[in-house]
C-alpha cells in the first residue's frame, strides 16, 4: 500500500464533522496529490491484470469521493447569463496544447479528475467525469457521456449520444469497461459495469446493463451477468439490438416481445473497412 493509498482511506474513514481546521487542510493537500495523479492516468479506478481480468481499485474510488466530502459549493457562473454551481474539488479540467486533445468547441464539459490521453478527440457538445479514463486515439462523439470512472480504451469511437454509464459507488462496484478498439454505436447505453472486449462492435441503439441477458447467434450461447461476475460482451463481437417472444402469459396471448441484444458475427476483414476512422478526421 502506497503512502498516498493510505492517507486516502484513513481520511476517507474519518467522519465529515472531524474535517475541519488543520485536518481539513492536510486532507486538502493529500487530495491535490490524489488528483494530480488521477489527471495524469498515473492511478485509475480500474486497470486490466495480465490474465485480462479487471480488477476495481476501491481506494482510487474512496479518494473521489473524499473530493466530494471535502469541497465547498462556489460560484462558477461567467455571467448572469450562463451561471454554474459546483464543488470546489471538481472544477472543470484545464486542458492545453501541449496536452494533444482535440476538443472542437460547441458546449463540452471535461470535469478534473479525468484523464485524456493524447490523440483523443472530443465533439461537441459532450461531457467527461470525474475518475474516467479515455485512452490514445479514441473519439469521443457528439451528445455522448462517459459516466464516472468509465475506463475507454485506445482508438475507440464513441458515437453520437452514446452513453457509457458511470459507476462510482459502490466503491466495490467495478465500473464499465470499453475495451482497445471498441466501436460504440450512436444511441448505445452501456451500464452497471458491462464490459465490452476489444475490437467488439455495438450497432445503434443497443443497450446492455447487468440485467440484458446476450444471445449470440453465432456460438449458440447466451452471456449473463452471475453473482459479482460482470455482463461481458465477448471480444470481436458484433451486437445488434434484437427481440425475442415472451412465451407465457397474457403477453403472449397478445404477440409481445421483449428488447434483447444478439451477436450476429465476429468481426472480420468486410467490418474492418465499414468501421475504419480516418485519420484525417482526428
């Protein structure tokens, strides 16, 4: 455990009302360096093992929500016009060129306590969280949100109004993971800690949280989430959103069905080309 680990947790288990005076300001400082680190990638709410497995790192989760505890709500606003209330500790990120992020102006919002690496693209209007992750390359599109402590991986496109939910608490929780080369469709939800493996395609308008069961038409198999095993779409995957009949019931009676995601191919040399990003476009 890291000297900063463990000023984070025994900060984090000290009551609200004990926070003041000097303590605050030592809390204050050790949540600076917390940050600094978590702006720089440099610790991230959650990371890949060798064996491909994620692992949540709780205490990167404790020291966000610290931040939270600890600031005060200040005045943000620019104008009369365009007013803006926010914590102290989570103003928005201050972005330079020397950072190599594109940010096309229109209305996008990156809050501190993110990291962009460089190369990343970002169209407006969008909105970056606290304890995200977006790695080189990737594109984030326009009307779309990574959710707190989203981890993106590298050269992924985000598509227009695609959501990729953020779970912050409970600290345990593993967030949503996007994995290298992730192609997210316009109107995509991805929630509750799914992870989507790399070089997987999501068509438009699928949606996946831990109670969407996925039917791969390919393999014949079907992907839940069990216990505190997470949703996972297999790598290379091409999801679509489906249907399938409810078979008992009134609502069968009446011909319903309910909204189910299906793998309907790998991804092979066709989908390569359909779903190449042009590097002039970054």
């Amino acid at each position: 455990m890291t000297t900063l680990e463990t000023q984070i947790e025994k900060l984090f288990a000290t009551p609200a009302s004990d926070l003041t005076g000097d303590l605050r300001q030592q809390a204050l400082g050790a949540f600076h360096v917390f940050k600094t680190a978590l702006n720089a990638g440099e610790i991230r709410a959650a990371s890949r093992s060798a064996d491909g497995n994620w692992q949540v790192h709780q205490w990167v989760k404790r020291g966000i929500l610290l931040g939270f505890r600890l600031g005060a709500m200040v005045d943000y606003s620019i104008d009369e016009n365009f007013r803006y209330f926010d914590k102290e500790t989570y103003p928005t990120k201050r972005l330079t060129l020397s950072d190599g992020v594109r940010v096309v102006p229109g209305g996008t919002t990156v809050r501190e306590g993110a990291f962009l690496a460089s190369g990343v693209t970002i169209m407006p209007p969008a909105y970056i969280n606290v304890g995200a992750y977006v790695d080189e390359g990737t594109m984030v599109d326009s009307h779309a949100l990574v959710g707190s402590c989203a981890q993106v991986g590298k050269r992924c496109h985000i598509s227009a109004a695609a959501q990729i939910g953020g779970v912050l608490e409970p600290v345990g929780a593993l967030p949503v993971i996007i994995e290298d080369d992730v192609l997210v469709g316009g109107n995509c939800g991805v929630y509750e800690g799914t992870i989507v493996r790399e070089k997987a395609i999501l068509g438009s308008g699928v949606i996946l949280n831990g109670s969407t069961p996925i039917f791969d038409a390919v393999k014949g198999e079907i992907y839940r989430r069990e216990g505190d095993r997470p949703l996972e779409v297999p790598a290379g995957a091409v999801v679509v959103p489906g249907a399938r009949a409810i078979t008992v019931g009134a609502a069968k009676d009446w011909g319903l069905s309910v909204y189910a995601p299906i793998i309907i191919k790998y991804r092979d040399d066709k989908t390569e080309a359909s779903v190449k990003l042009e590097d002039f476009l970054r």
